[in-house]
C-alpha cells in the first residue's frame, strides 16, 4: 500500500505542540498509521528523499534502456515508484508499488502492461512541464 501523506502531514503538523507528550503521541500516530499500511519510518525517510529528487525528474531511458529488455517493465516500475511520488492515485499508486516489488520472472498482463507504460508516460509529462 501506498503511503497515507494527508494524514501523515497532518500528524506531522502536530510535532509543533508545545508539551513533550504531545509531541510523543505524534510520533505515535504517526507509527500507527504507517504500520497500517506496512510501512516503517524508513519507508517515509525514502519517500521524502525520492520527492526531493523527484523535483529534477531523469528520463525514463536511465531507468529502462530498451522495451526489449527482460525486465524492462520492473525498471519502468522502479521508476515510477520514485517519481511518482505525490502524482499517482492511491490505486495507481498501490500497483506501481506492487510491480516495484516482483520477481522479473513475473509476466504482466497486456493490460497491466498498457497502464504501466500510461503511468510512466503521465510521470514524464508531470516532470517536463
């Protein structure tokens, strides 16, 4: 699953509170919900990496040399697993996510395929604007 950024940035927002117990059950609820989606701090320290550098977006040829590679659709997920961050749907997201953590052994679907290749070909038009 992806991650849940409304509401971590609003959990986030509470770090400002001004007792130290408030701020400590922000780090908690900020825990809880990344653990509802099987995620850990370390997962959101490589999101808002990724979104930093997602400011400067590499062409998808750096990511994917050649259709005709094995696993050229794992590259291309990998791809849009960093940069699109904040750009996908939750579903979109989700299945991107999904792909990104296959084996290469795995065969996409023709349909799987096609939103793949629509979901990088809409990451790319995002970053070039």
């Amino acid at each position: 699953m992806s991650l849940p950024y409304d509401k971590i940035g609003k959990a986030v927002a509470m770090l400002e509170a001004s007792t130290d117990a408030e701020k400590l059950a922000a780090v908690g609820a900020i825990d809880r919900l990344l653990k509802s989606v099987g995620k850990s701090f370390v997962d959101l320290g490589d999101a808002i990496s990724a979104m930093q550098s997602s400011k400067r977006i590499l062409p998808r040829s750096e990511a994917a040399s050649t259709s005709a590679s094995r696993n050229h659709w794992l590259q291309t997920a990998r791809w849009c697993r960093i940069y699109g961050i904040g750009l996908l749907s939750e579903h979109e997201a989700e299945f991107v996510d999904d792909l990104a953590a296959s084996d290469q052994r795995r065969r996409l679907t023709p349909r799987q395929a096609a939103w793949l290749e629509l979901i990088a070909s809409r990451i790319s038009m995002r970053g070039a604007a």
